[in-house]
C-alpha cells in the first residue's frame, strides 16, 4: 500500500511529522501535527482520551495523514485510512518511544497525572504522493 518511493518517510530514523485530518461533530475538518510510527500495517500515533481528534476518530473512523519529507518540502506522502485500533497505554510506553525518537528523551516529559494515554492504529486505504 506504501509506495516504495515514499517508504523512507515511514523509516524510525526519519523525524517526519504526520498532519492528521479528522471530522468533527458537524463534518468539519480538524487537523494537527503528531509524532507518528509505522509497524509495517499500521501509522500508529499518541492521544489523549481528552483530545477532539481522539472524540472525531472513535465517532468516524476516517482519517487522512499528510507526511511531509523534512528534508525537501516538496515532497510528501498522503495516506488516507480508517482507525482500525485503539490500544491503551496506561504506561505511556508508546508516546515514550516516541519522544526518544523525536526528542531524544527516555521517558515522554510532558505527562500529566490523570492523563488516559492511547494508541491510534490507522489502517492505509490509499496513498498518494508528490516528489
């Protein structure tokens, strides 16, 4: 599903952020920057239980994720899919992968008690890119 061509945005070295578009409550579109993973089948991605993105996606499971090659701005991937997933994270195990891949620190700094930690696994449906 990934075009080879644009497989490396999808690489652990690479610190691309995804721009995650979402639906609201009254079809309008919401989209903000994550830190991401891919496992080979899905782009996984942090929330918190609390997040609009997180209501919009276990309300409407359609997503599309822009990845943008932080090394050339006119290159990018868009890969638009479906939550197939929500695994919970009450250990912030996932989103502290994450920050030692983006901001190299072992454990996710900005952790608040009470905060519901969860994993967006989006299942690719199609792709397209540019560059």
């Amino acid at each position: 599903m990934i075009p080879d061509s644009h497989a490396d945005l999808l690489d652990w070295d690479t610190k691309a952020f995804a721009h995650v578009a979402s639906l609201g409550p009254s079809g309008e579109p919401q989209s903000s920057p994550v830190w991401f993973d891919w496992d080979g089948t899905h782009i996984r991605f942090s929330l918190t239980k609390t997040r609009q993105k997180y209501r919009n996606l276990t309300e409407d499971p359609r997503v599309s994720l822009s990845i943008l090659d932080p090394s050339n701005a006119y290159r990018y991937l868009e890969v638009r899919g479906e939550l197939d997933r929500v695994d919970e994270d009450p250990d912030i195990d996932f989103i502290s992968r994450l920050a030692k891949k983006y901001i190299d620190k072992d454990r996710y700094p900005w952790h608040r008690e009470g905060d519901e930690r969860v994993v967006m696994n989006i299942g690719p449906v199609k792709t397209s890119g540019m560059g």
